[in-house]
C-alpha cells in the first residue's frame, strides 16, 4: 500500500509538470479547418486557394500574430446535403478556431449558418452567394473574394452602355450562385436601357447544352450572358463555338467562364469579354512578385482563386494582430478588419460593413491564354449587401 | 417552336441518346451477362476521356490511332480487372458488388489525381472534323458531333451483328438466360466472362474517347454519366442492347426537350420517364420477363 501512494502520487506530479510544461511551451497552434473541393469539378479552384492561402503564411514566416498554424483538411466534394455534417466535423471534433472555405454557394451557407451558430471566425474565399454577405452577414464571417452581384452588374451595364445591345438571353446552372449571377446582369442591363427576354437554366452540373444552344440561335438576341465555371465553362464556351454562334451573338461571362479554363478552350474562347476583380496582367507590382512566387512554389499560373485564397490569409492576420492572437475577441477582430486597407495582387481593396471587398472591377478581353485588362468596368465597387443588419 | 428549330432538336437528342447508349450497351453486357453490378462502368468513361487526352500527342494528334489504341489498351484493362477482381464478385450478393465497384471508383478517381492531375483539360477535335455545317441559317452543327453519331450507329450495327449472327454471340445470349446451362455444355465460361468484359469496357473507353473533345476532360466526369447509364439500362431491360438503344434515345428526346420545355422540371425528366417505364414493364422496355 505505501508503494501504491508513491506510485500513484508520483503519475500524478509528473502529470502535473508535464501539462504546466506544455502551456510553457508559448502560444498554442491555430487551428485553420480548410473546407474546400478536394474532389469534382471543382477540384483545381480548391487547390488553388489552398496554395494561395499557405503562400501568404509561408510569406509571414510560417506564424500569424505568433501563433503557428495548424491545417486541417475537410472535402466538401460541392455537396451542399453534406455540408453541415462536414462543417461539424471541423467545428466539433477537430473543435478549430477558424473555419476557411469554401466554392460552392451552396455548401457556404450551410457553414456560414454553422459558423453563426457557433461564433466560430469563418472566411470565405469564393463562394460569391449574395446572403453570405447579405440576411447571413455576421460579425465573425468575412469574405475575401467577390459577391455574385459585384461581378456581374458591371458587365451588364457594359454591355448595354458601351457596346449597344439591346436584348439579351442568360444561361447558366439552376442554383443559387447562378441565379444571382444572372439576376445582377439583368439589373446592370436593364438599367442602361437593355432587355433580358429570357433566362435560361439547367439542372446543376449538366453539362448537356446543345438543346438550348439550338433556343438561342433561334430566338436571335443582341448578346448572350453566361455563368459557368470549372469544367462547365470549358464546355459551354466550346459548344458555343462550335454552334458558330461566337461568330453572330457575341458571349460576354462572368469572369469565371474564362479563368483558369483558357488552356482547355484554346480557339474557343478568343476575344470573349468577361468582368471580374481580377485580371492576368495587371501591371501592379504586388501582382507581378505574387504571380512569381506563386509560379515558383506552385509550378502553375496563379489565378482569381489563388488571390482570394492568398487575401483570405491576409484578412486572418490583420485581425489576429488587432487581437493578438485570441480569436474569441470577435467584436475587436471585426473592427480591425473594417478599418484596414489590404494590399492585394488584385489591387488595393477595403472592406465593406457587411464584410465583403470593395473593389475594382476589371473589363477583361480573351487574347491567347490570358485574360487582359482592357479598363475598369466598375471603381471600387461595393455590394449593396441587401439584407444584411449589422 | 418552328419547324427548323424543332428539328434541329431532334437532332440533338438522338445524337445525345446514341453517345449514351455506347455507353449503356457497355453496361448491360456486364450487368447482363454477369450478373454484375459495376458501379466502375462511369471510371472506365472516365479513362477513356483521360487516354484520349494521353495518347494523343504520342500519335501526333492522329485520332483514328489514338482510337483504335485506346480501344485496344482499354480491352486489354478490362481482361486484366476481369482476371484479377471481377471475377471474385459472381458469386457475391449484389450489395458487395455495389460496395467493391465503388471501392474501385475512388481508386480510380486516386489514381487519375496522381498521374494526371486535378485540372480540366481539353482535346482537340482532329482537324479533319473541324467546322461545321451550317443549318440554314439558324445555327451550324459541328461535324464533330455528326461524326459522333455516325460512330455510335455504326458501334450499334457491329454490336447487333455480333450477338445476333456470331457464335460469340450466341454464347453471349446462352450465357444471358441461364449460365449454368452453358458451363455444362462444356464452353469455357470464365473465357467468355472475361471477353465480355473486357469487351463492355473497351466500348465505355470508346465512348469516353469519343465524347472527350465535346465534354473536356474533368474530374469525376464518370460519375454524372454513370446514373443516367444505369436508368438507360434499366428503362431498356437488363440484358437487352437492343433495349439499351430505344432506352438511350428515349432519354435523349426526354433530357432534351425537357430543357426546352420545362426547365424546372428538367433535372428529374428521366427519372420520371425510368418510373412510369417500371410501373408499366418493371423488367423494362425489352428485358426478360422473370
């Protein structure tokens, strides 16, 4: 029995050292739960802001506010029925402290509602649904890329304004991303005197188009709007191509149908206009190092993907420096964030009220397998961030 | 709709339907023959697609050789699969089938990821099939998909010839309607299993190969294609490629002039047609009545 005390007594202490010796050690870890598309179609947008993301870290020295990160991975696979268990999975049994994810819309507002729920700071580095930043905008969720709307108003006022069209159709996925999409060229065109006589969709992510290819042609618009991206896009733009439409009814896009895809489309997709927050040769400097160390530590051509993923990083420092590193002073970071002014590959851009950039939209012409700046479709734009009460 | 319009449609659909029933026919072989619920029929698409874009700088971008060599590497796969994991799964019940073919699915998906990457990649249409042939003057349609179709019927032709007026074909239908039977009559059923594998195998490579320059080249492109499959063959009879052919079309004419006409309702259109098909003959259009 007195060898028991002692040898019980003993585990106990040396329990003790250990644990006081392990908060010894200085800041803990920060958790960042990366929830992206490691698989599907949009697979390449996921690694592309996972490159971005640990460009900007590795950048930092490995460290945010102090605090080495600590990646954890989930694979959303774009399936929004799986999104709120694959969130929990981030928030309750790896129990994170910063949730970044993800591309598709869909599966962002099942984490944005997780990430209210729960309070847990969530950055949002494509996913450009209109609520995440409207009726869902919260003081822990930021966005670091782009809200539907911001990116396709201008292209049609654009369209409308300075090319002269008339009427026009729109095409793309039945989902929400695609509708606001849409729904915002609409705004931007029918406001510059323009008409939308039809839009049209189809199930989510059928790739089948010639059906309403053949409806276009025969309803004869000025102009044709699309939204697609990842393998969808490369597909539309060359079945568009083939129907010898591109030579009759001119395809403008969301930046999105052309980025990142231009390898696949080749011929297809020349002269295309798209707008978007960001272009392949912007003569910023910021831009020119980032693209270099990106193709450096990547072997691959950045793209919009990569910058989002890379400013994400960016906003996560700023507001850990504000708060030195403790992620529960959500009022604190939320301010630091509104204040700052990010110095991005894409340009300089603040953040809105609602927490998503106010930014540049660039006009953007295809010419060989770059998406080139012809002028600024819309200065630093902001997203009306309809239904958002903060 | 005007009549130009209407049928251009048409058109349409019916080369949609026939590029899937190269793919269905395929499928139920397998699922007919064999009794084999292989839910790897899509990753097979999937590797034909992803061979086109492989071979065809190695040929110079020849594509009737990247064809013909990509059907052969394909069957050859299908033997080897058959030989050392399908084989196993004939006496299994139909749930570990379902389990181990989508085991082999994501070790498909795995390997794609590791020897050709994430990206989407396009192939070329050859140069001989460039252009298209204008309709009027409402649109043009690509030769490419002409050539595509003309493929298909062809593929068909050769398919019925085959198991209608071949003794290979003969085996196949025995083999069909009841297995035991033929293995005691002392044809070697493990080699015919094996041909009709490696035969469904090679025609969904085809396929994939064909449709590469239309649909470019994804990941996960197996998958989409892989449940419409599998409502073709089911709507067609389990068995029957001559259901799979009226099944395909059918499906081709209901997933497009549902886009037209309905586009809400677009997404569910096939499976709507698969459950009034079962409701009327649930051992589908041509299949054997149990």
């Amino acid at each position: 029995m007195k060898h028991t005390f002692t040898r019980r007594s003993a585990i106990a202490l040396s329990a003790l050292v250990l644990a006081a010796g392990a908060h010894a050690q200085g800041a803990e870890k920060l958790k960042v739960g990366l929830m992206l598309p490691f698989s599907g179609t949009y697979t390449a947008l996921g690694v592309a802001i996972e490159n971005g993301f640990r460009l900007y870290v590795d950048e930092q020295g490995g460290k945010l506010a102090g605090r080495e990160i600590e990646f954890i991975k989930v694979d959303d696979e774009s399936d929004p029925a799986k999104a709120t268990e694959n969130v929990n999975k981030l928030i309750r049994r790896d129990k994170v402290d910063v949730i970044v994810g993800t591309v598709h819309s869909g599966v962002a507002m099942a984490m944005a509602r997780a990430a209210k729920e729960s309070n847990t700071l969530l950055i949002v580095p494509n996913a450009g649904s209109d609520a995440v930043t409207g009726p869902m905008c919260a003081q822990n969720i930021f966005r670091s890329s782009f809200s539907n709307w911001q990116s396709s108003y201008p292209m049609g006022t654009v369209a409308a304004r300075q090319d002269g069209k008339k009427t026009a159709m729109t095409i793309t996925w039945k989902y929400a991303a695609g509708e606001e999409m849409t729904n915002a060229f609409k705004e931007g065109f029918e406001k510059e005197g323009g008409k939308v006589v039809k839009q049209l969709t189809l199930p989510f992510p059928n790739v089948e188009f010639q059906a309403l290819l053949t409806e276009i042609a025969s309803a004869k618009p000025d102009a044709v709007f699309a939204f697609f991206a990842g393998g969808g896009a490369v597909k539309f733009v060359k079945d568009y191509a083939a129907a010898g439409l591109n030579k009759t009814i001119p395809l403008y896009g969301s930046g999105f149908l052309t980025d990142g895809t231009l390898d696949a489309q080749g011929d297809a997709a020349q002269g295309l206009f798209t707008t978007l927050h960001y272009a392949d040769n912007l003569e910023l400097p910021k831009d020119k190092s980032f693209r270099a160390a990106y193709a450096k530590a990547f072997k691959l051509q950045p793209d919009v993907y990569a910058v989002q993923g890379y400013d994400a990083a960016q906003i996560l420092r700023v507001g850990l420096d504000a708060v030195k590193g403790d992620v529960s002073k959500k009022a604190e970071f939320a301010a630091a964030v509104q204040k700052a002014q990010f110095d991005s590959p894409r340009g300089t851009f603040t953040m809105s009220r609602s927490h998503n950039p106010v930014q540049d939209i660039y006009l953007r012409k295809v010419e060989g397998k770059e998406n080139k700046t012809v002028g600024v479709a819309a200065k630093a734009l902001p997203d009306p961030a309809r239904g958002c009460k903060l | 709709m005007d009549f130009a319009t209407f049928l251009v449609q048409c058109l349409n659909a019916i080369q949609y339907g026939l590029l899937l029933f190269l793919l269905a026919s395929g499928l139920t072989l397998i699922f007919g023959i064999m009794g084999v619920i292989n839910l790897a029929h899509g990753s097979f698409y999937m590797v034909g697609a992803y061979m086109a874009f492989a071979l065809s700088p190695l040929f110079g971008g020849n594509f009737l050789v990247t064809l013909i060599a990509g059907t052969v590497l394909a069957a050859v796969l299908g033997y080897l699969l058959e030989w050392v994991f399908f084989s196993y799964l004939y006496q299994r019940e139909h749930l570990q089938q379902v389990l181990m073919t989508y085991g082999l699915i994501l070790v498909f998906e795995e390997l794609r990821s590791l020897l050709v990457g994430n990206d989407v990649h396009g192939v070329p249409v050859p140069s001989w099939l460039a252009g298209s042939l204008p309709l009027g003057d409402l649109m043009q349609y690509p030769w490419y998909r002409l050539f595509a179709s003309g493929t298909c019927i062809v593929l068909a032709v050769a398919l019925y010839l085959v198991v209608n007026h071949t003794r290979l074909g003969m085996m196949i239908r025995a083999g069909a309607s009841d297995r035991d039977m033929v293995r005691g009559l002392g044809i070697n059923i493990r080699r015919l299993y094996r041909t009709v594998f490696a035969a469904g195998v090679a025609l969904a490579a085809l396929a994939g190969m064909i449709a590469a320059p239309i649909s470019s080249v994804y990941p996960n492109m197996g998958a989409s294609v892989l449940i419409i499959c599998f409502v073709v063959v089911v709507i067609g009879g389990i068995g029957s490629i001559t259901g799979a052919l009226v099944a395909s079309l059918l499906v081709g004419f209901v997933d497009t002039f549902g886009k037209v006409f309905f586009s809400e309702a677009a997404g569910i259109g096939i499976y709507v047609l698969m459950a009034a098909v079962l409701i009327w003959r649930p051992e589908g259009l041509m299949g054997r009545r149990a």
